[in-house]
C-alpha cells in the first residue's frame, strides 16, 4: 500500500530548518520494526516522503532537528512540526546501593524508545557529574511504544531498565541506586566524636570542626555528630578553652566513623587586644589604627605580640596577636577592624534637549550616583548657590533657569570620608533669537520678464547662548514659473538656500490670469542651543497695466 507523508519543521521562532532529517519505520508483528524510508528537510523546512506500508503495520516518524531525536505515531499525510521553547527535562542522582547513598560519577544514562521488535530508538544520553547529578532534556513526541503512550526507557550501566512517561513541559526527577559500578576510592559515612579530658570528664565548651570545609557538625554537650559525609580523607580540629587543641585525621569509608578525644589541660596567657580609640564612624575607622595586645599570667617571662598599625583598608580585618610564656604556652585574642580611608566617588547625569554645542534649549534634569568600595554610600549631596546652602539628593534634580547653572555636588560614605565637591556648569537656553527682515525693494514693475537684483538686509539678536547661524530657508512663489526645456525653474536665480545669502535675482514677471505675482522670501535664524526663529517678506508682481 502507497502512503505520503509530508510536512514543514520550523524552529522556535517559526523559521524553517533545512537539514532536518524525516525517518519513515513501521512495526509488524511478524518481521519487527523495520525502516521503510527517509527525507531531508530542504531550505523551506519542508519534505515530503512517499513510502510502501503492509496493511495493518504501526507506521512511526522518527525527526532528529536541532540534536533532538522526536517521535511520532503517523496517523495522517501531514506532519508538521515547530521545536517547542520549553523541552521536557528529566533529571535526578545516581548513587551506590551503600549505607549513604555514595554518588556515582561519569554514569551513563540513556533514554530510548522501544517500538517493537528491531525498533528501540535513541533519544538522549547523558552521563552523571562528580555529584552523581544528571540532566536530560528531550522533545516529547506523540507516539505509541510497545510500553505505552510517550512512554520512555531509561537504560542504565549493564541494561538496567525503568520506564517514564513525558510529554512537553514535564520536568520529572528520577534518582536511581546502582551497584554495577563502584563510586570510587571511598564510601559515604557519618562521623560522631566524644571529647573529654584526661579524667574522661566531658568538656562541654568545646569546638569540633572538619578543617579545610564548611561541614557542619552538631553539638550535644560533649558529643559532636555529622550529617552524611562525602567518603574520603578529613583533618579533624579540636579545641576548648583551658585546653591544648588537638587533631585527628580521619577516613570516611562507609559506616559510622567513632572517635574519643582526649585533650590536656594548658593554662596560657589571657591576651586582650587593645585598639587605641574607638571607631570614627559608624563602627568604621577612616584614619590608621594602632591595636595593642596586653597579656596577664603568672609566668613574668612573657613574649608579647608588638603594636600593630593598621593602615590597609577593608572590613572585618582581624588583628590577631599573641603571648608565650616560659613553658611555650600560647594565648591569643583577636580583635577585628573596619578602615576605610577613600572617600566616594560621585558622577553626574544629564538629560534635556541639547544643542551640538554646551546649551540646552529645555528644563534640564540632573541625576546623580555614588559609588563606595568599601562601607558603602550614606548621603549625597548637592547645592544651586555656590554651597552657601547643601540639600540631601532624593531624585534627579530640575534646571529650568536660562543662564548659567552651576551645580555643586559630593557623597558621604558610612566611615565619615566626604569627597571633594564636584561641579557641574549647565548652560540653559530656551527662548528663540529675535529676528527681522527687510528688502531693497517690495514691487517688481513693470513686469517685463526681466530678472531685478534683490537685497535682504537680515538682523538676528539672542540674549542667551548667542546666534549660531542665519540662513536663507526659501523663496517660493504663487505662480508657476518659466523653465528652460529640462524643467528647471529660473524665475529664482543666485539664491543659495541654506547659507546666510541676502543678494538674489526675481523674475518681473506675471502671467495676467491671477492676482499679482507674489514672491514669499523665508530666513531663519538659530541660536547656539538650537532655537529657531523664522521671518519673511513678499515681493509682489503687478498684473501689466496697473
């Protein structure tokens, strides 16, 4: 039997994709899945395939576009297909069947399509990370699977199999425990350790930490205990006050990992960092700072941490010092410091209509933003009269004065550091030049076709940012002119638009069949901040006879 199948494959903004390929399989329950034919999309996006079927067979449509692997159950002569812009994703974990689920990583995952038979269809791999996590991410399809409807094998490491259903937008997580591979050189555990002194009485005060990580350990009196551990090799520090610390370094290889501490008693100096004033401001100093170290112990040969001064900027910047006795017991303080000795640093913004020069012909809005590395901005501020008066900055700042407006404008930082002011000079102009016009003459006559010289006598004034040009804008008149035999007017002539030309010629010339010929002459004049203003003047042409 004959069939067609034929169709466009766009991707997800609706652009076809050429180069897709269109497979054509059918499943019989005598022979299995076999291929029957294929396509390949062309520059439209488009295919058309015609292949042979046995009545009865499941015909599918397998479309690999874009690194995706699609299927569908061919149940019409149409199939077309746009890429979603949200795929299905499947994700989860892969873990060790052990006590602690151990992650497994570069695991290989696989997802197919079982359509008989001969018939199992890639769709996706994919292959765990160093956490056992894995991601992914297919187009479900509409078909039918010898499983199920959209139905999905996962086939993991020696052919492990489950299945999944996914249609478009799912995002399912399956996490799967194996033990056809080993994790690696360790196995998950948990770690509890006891700490006492030397009399095994329980040191309740003391502090328990797995060194080089932020892996939290709880507390139960004496007792410490963890949460699950990632297997392998650990350095576990121990301290208490009164005590001398103490390290163990440790395995965790599946189980629990139990440990007894015990830690000899010591009696060092009692250190007390001194800093030599309190903070200038805010809890911040923004000058160098001396931090001193006292110490008190009944051994009078003490080694003591020298002052130190503290003249690098940042924040929470520990100073830690130290003392020694005679029997090498160390006591230490540590006391912490915010310096910050750069004051901030402000920039100004500026909106408004501008001129290709320094003027603005509209209200202007100044904004302005503070920066600070360290303690960070507290207040900016600003003022429109020399500094005689500052406001703080709320919000962009109106100019609307013409003239010159200077703006003064600084920032605070929380350490107290207040910059140099910085100065800002806007110059407004809104109002337009004045402007006026006048000719040598106002009548042409008699009107005798000849061309007559006209002189324009131009005055411009603006009391503002100044006139920036006069020009010639147009003549026109009210009547069609003369043309040579190419149609170009000459009833103008020497007239250069656009340039400040105040000598042109005018035809004295009227057709009779109107009223008077009038010549309308325009120039403008614009000032630096981009004003314009316009004038005019009309040269008339009597009808002959008057």
């Amino acid at each position: 039997m004959v069939r067609s199948l034929q169709g466009t494959i766009t991707d997800e903004a609706g652009q076809p994709v050429e180069g897709a390929t269109v497979r054509i399989g059918a499943y019989s329950s005598s022979t299995g899945f076999y291929d029957i034919t294929s396509a390949i999309t062309d520059e439209e996006g488009s295919y058309s395939i015609s292949y042979t079927k046995t009545l009865g067979d499941a015909v599918s449509a397998i479309l690999t576009v874009k690194g995706y692997v699609v299927v569908f159950a061919v149940e019409s002569e149409t199939l077309d297909f746009q890429l979603p812009e949200q795929k299905a994703t499947l994700s989860g974990k892969i873990t060790y069947v052990d006590e602690f689920a151990t992650p497994v990583s570069n695991y290989p995952i696989r997802l197919t399509v079982y359509l008989g038979r001969g018939g199992r269809i890639n769709i996706a791999e994919a292959w765990s990370d160093s956490e056992g996590s894995y991601t992914l991410s297919v187009i479900p399809g509409q078909f039918y699977s010898a499983r199920g409807e959209n139905t999905y094998i996962m086939t993991y490491n020696n052919n492990w199999e489950s299945t999944v259903q996914l249609h478009s937008g799912d995002h399912k997580i399956i996490d799967q425990q194996v033990f056809d591979m080993h994790p690696g050189t360790y196995l998950n555990g948990r770690l509890e350790v006891e700490i006492t002194d030397e009399s095994d009485v329980p040191i309740e005060d003391a502090i328990a930490e797995v060194a080089g990580t932020d892996i939290p350990l709880y507390q139960a009196g004496n007792y410490f205990f963890s949460d699950v551990l990632k297997g392998g090799a650990y350095t576990l520090k121990v301290s208490a006050p009164g005590y001398m610390p103490a390290e163990e370094n440790i395995e965790i290889n599946g189980g629990v990992y139990r440990l007894s501490l015990k830690l000899i008693k010591n009696n060092p100096p009692v250190v007390t960092a001194v800093k030599e004033r309190a903070p200038d401001y805010n809890g911040w100093y923004n000058k160098d700072v001396w931090v001193s170290f006292k110490a008190v112990d009944e051994d009078a040969e003490l080694v003591v941490s020298p002052p130190f001064l503290v003249s690098t900027e940042g924040a929470d910047q520990a100073i830690k010092g130290f003392a020694i006795d005679s029997s090498g017991l160390v006591g230490t303080d540590t006391t912490y410091v915010n310096l910050d000795k750069t004051a901030p640093v402000t920039e100004a913004a500026v909106s408004g209509q501008a001129s290709s020069g320094d003027w603005y012909r509209s209200d202007v809005h100044v904004s302005l933003s503070a920066k600070d590395k360290l303690s960070g901005i507290e207040q900016t501020t600003y003022s429109l009269d020399y500094g005689k008066t500052w406001a703080v900055y709320n919000g962009a700042v109106t100019l609307s004065k013409e003239g010159e407006n200077i703006v003064l404008y600084r920032s605070t930082d929380q350490a107290g550091n207040m910059e140099k002011q910085n100065t800002l000079v806007v110059n407004i102009d809104k109002t337009a030049p004045t402007l006026q016009l006048s000719l040598n003459r106002y009548s042409l006559s008699p009107a005798n076709n000849k061309m007559i010289p006209i002189q324009a006598f131009v005055d411009a004034q603006d009391g503002g940012s100044g006139i920036a040009a006069i020009q010639l804008v147009s003549i026109t008149s009210n009547e069609a002119g003369q043309s040579t035999g190419t149609g170009h007017k000459i009833d103008i002539q020497n007239a250069e638009f656009g340039t400040y030309d105040t000598a042109f010629e005018l035809r004295a010339e009227n057709s009779g069949k109107g009223p008077d010929r009038e010549y309308n002459i325009v120039y403008s004049a614009t000032d630096k901040a981009g004003n314009t203003a316009l004038a005019s003047a009309t040269v008339t042409v009597p009808k002959k006879g008057k």
